[in-house]
C-alpha cells in the first residue's frame, strides 16, 4: 500500500527571504529618519533667528571729544600721597621753552568762589601798581578773575602709588606708579616686575601747556633689553623715536603712552559729569616708533576689587584702532582716589594680560596715615561727598 503526499501541505519557506524583509523595513526606516532630519534642518536654518537671544550693542556714543585748549588759572595742587623728590628741574624750564606759571581750573564751585575772591584781590593789587598817578590804565590791569574759557581739567595730586601686578592672572611682585605736578611740570614713572623677563618700566615727563600735559620725554625699557625714548619737541613741532630714528608731526595735545593716563584723569577730575557712558574722546599717542589717534570710550561705573575692599570706578576702554586690532587697554579711574587710576589692564594681541590693580598709597619709612594727606586747593568736604564714589568693604 503506497501513500501519497497531502495537497495541502505548506512548503518550507527559505530562511533568505525573510532577512530580506528585515533588511529592507530597517533601510525604510533610516530613510524616514534622514528625510525628517533633513527637514527639521532646514526649518532651524530658516527659523533660528526667531529663537536666538538678543544681539549685546554696544552703548549708543553720546559725543565724540577732541583735543582742545583748557581753562586755566594760577592755582597749584598740593599733593594727597605721599610724592617723589624731584631729582632735576623741569624739562620745560631747562629747554628754553617758556614755563607755564599756572596750574589748572578747579571744578567744585566752594573753591571757584574762592579763586574769583583771590583773583579779584590780586587783580586790584596789579591794577595799583601798573597804574600811576595821571595815567591811564593799561590792559593789564584787567583782572586776574576774568572768566576763563576752554575744558575744564584738573590735575590728580602727586604721590607714591602701589600696586598689586598680575600676568595673566597670577599675582607678581608689587608695582608702583611714581607721580607728581608742581603747575609747570610733571613726572611719571611706571614699574611693573613681571617674571622671567624683568622690571617693565616707564618714564613720561615734560610741562603742562595750554592743552593739559605736555610730554617732552618718554623713556620705555622692557626688561633687560635697551631702552627707548620718544622725544616731543614743541619747538620743532616734531617727535622723534630712538628706536627707528624716524620722525613725525607733533600735533596739539599728543601725549606718550602714559601720559595718556593722566591726561585723561585731569579731564575727568576737572569735568566728571561730561563723561558719561558712550562719550569717546580721542588722543594722539605716540609709542616708542610710532604715533596715532586713539579712541577712547567711557563704559561706565563698575566696582573694583582691590586689597583695601571694593572701590567704585569708572571704566574706560581703548577701541580698536584698526581692523584686526586685537590689543586692548582698559583703565578704571576712582573719584574717592581723586580719580587716580584704581585698575589698569593691557591686553595683547595673543591673549596675554598685564594688570595693575590698587594696593594702597607708597608710604615712606616712619609715615603714617599717608592717604588722609593734604588735598588739592579745589577740594571740599562737601563736593567730596558728592562727588566721590563709596567704598565697600570686603566682604
């Protein structure tokens, strides 16, 4: 008896077809996959604008401020810190050039009403004795009170300034900036140690012309290498650089790299309210081979933390200069330091960092209570109170 294979029966499947399946339902859906990737791309690229935050702008500049004739009388500052003898007589009475026999304009009205009060009295007392009996008066005569015209500016007190350095962070050995003004004249010196290359020091000198400071010498050594010198010639007209021997034109109210400092302190000092956030004035500096125009921009009022607590400050910031500058100089002048420099720091083009920040007043062997030292002739208690920032102590 044979038997016969049943119709029905369901043949064997290959095992190769079903891995098919699999192969193609997983290349289907990478495939849906790279198509809504794809898309959502898209719609981002054409949509992030809506989601992005806000565009930081910078403040909206206010007025840009150039260099013009300040307003001057006879006043001298006497200094609050400490100050360094002088060890040679002003440059400017040494060159042959004229000596400025005033200081600058004081900016609180205590001390204004105070100067027109003198300046009459002195003016009468010129007018007696330029006038004879039976002649008639002359034009000089006219009194010493007269309203002067021009930027209000007032020199920082002189004295002996320290401060912590810091490159790139890390704190060094002190530095200290050397200053002083007598009315006719003025020296700065800077020293700043930084490691493995030396003291970094820098010398500005010279007299105070109808602009402000007036540089006649500027002396920079870094480390161990030769020193450089700028000389401003005010007869000629011209600066010259030891460095290339070359010469350039010396415009009204240029100033060397330091002086700038203190040239922009007299300004602020002697008008604080002019410089508001966005208000850019302009210098022309020269460096050690070259001179040029710098933007300087008033960023506004911040807080410094120092080694005798927080100090209010207000920041000012050097603009780029060109396309592709990439050096940057940020000073933080403080009204409760008679708006001497609480923060200075020089950013260069490869990131590196040299930093100031205040440590306090220089005080000789024996001293004591140096900071409460004389003021200038323009201050008062009250206007100090107005006008000087408070100070914070460390938390």
């Amino acid at each position: 008896m044979s038997y016969l294979p049943c119709s029905n029966a369901t043949p064997a499947v290959p095992a190769a077809s079903g891995t098919h399946r699999r192969a193609w339902r997983w290349g289907a859906a990478l495939a849906a996959a790279a198509i809504l990737h794809g898309t959502a791309a898209v719609w981002f690229e054409r949509m992030h604008d809506a989601f992005a935050p806000p565009a930081v702008k910078p403040p909206v500049q206010v007025a840009l401020l150039t260099p013009q004739p300040i307003a001057r009388n006879r006043l001298r500052a006497a200094p609050r810190y400490p100050a360094p003898e002088r060890t040679e007589p002003a440059r400017g009475r040494s060159s042959g050039l004229a000596p400025v026999l005033h200081a600058l304009t004081p900016t609180r009205q205590a001390a204004g009403a105070a100067d027109e009060t003198a300046g009459a009295s002195a003016g009468r007392g010129t007018a007696a004795s330029a006038t004879a009996p039976g002649t008639a008066p002359t034009a000089a005569a006219v009194p010493a009170s007269a309203p002067a015209s021009g930027v209000r500016f007032s020199v920082p007190p002189s004295g002996n300034l320290h401060y912590n350095t810091f490159y790139n962070g890390v704190e060094n050995a002190p530095g200290t900036i050397h200053w002083t003004s007598d009315g006719d004249g003025y020296q700065m010196v800077v020293s700043v140690p930084l490691p493995f290359v030396g003291t970094f020091s820098y010398e500005s000198q010279g007299r105070i012309d109808a602009f402000g400071l007036a540089p006649e010498r500027y002396i920079e050594k870094r480390g161990r290498r030769p020193q450089e010198v700028t000389t401003f010639d005010r007869t000629a007209k011209r600066i010259g650089f030891t460095r290339s021997g070359a010469t350039l034109a010396l415009p009204d109210g240029a100033q060397d790299r330091f002086s700038m400092v203190m040239q922009l302190a007299s300004l602020v000092r002697g008008d604080p309210g002019a410089y508001k956030p966005g208000v850019t004035r302009t210098f022309y500096v020269a460096d050690d081979d070259s001179g040029e125009n710098w933007p300087i921009e008033t960023i506004g009022n911040e807080s410094i933390r120092t080694a005798e607590g927080f100090i209010d400050a207000r920041h000012f910031m050097r603009l780029p200069r060109h396309e592709g500058d990439r050096r940057r100089i940020d000073v933080w002048l403080a009204p409760s330091l008679d708006w001497l420099p609480v923060r200075i720091m020089q950013t260069e083009p490869n990131g590196s960092q040299i930093e100031l920040v205040w440590r306090g007043p220089l005080m000789p062997p024996g001293a004591e209570n140096a900071s409460s030292m004389g003021k200038t002739p323009d201050d008062s208690s009250d206007a100090q109170a107005s006008e000087v920032g408070p100070v914070r102590e460390h938390p």
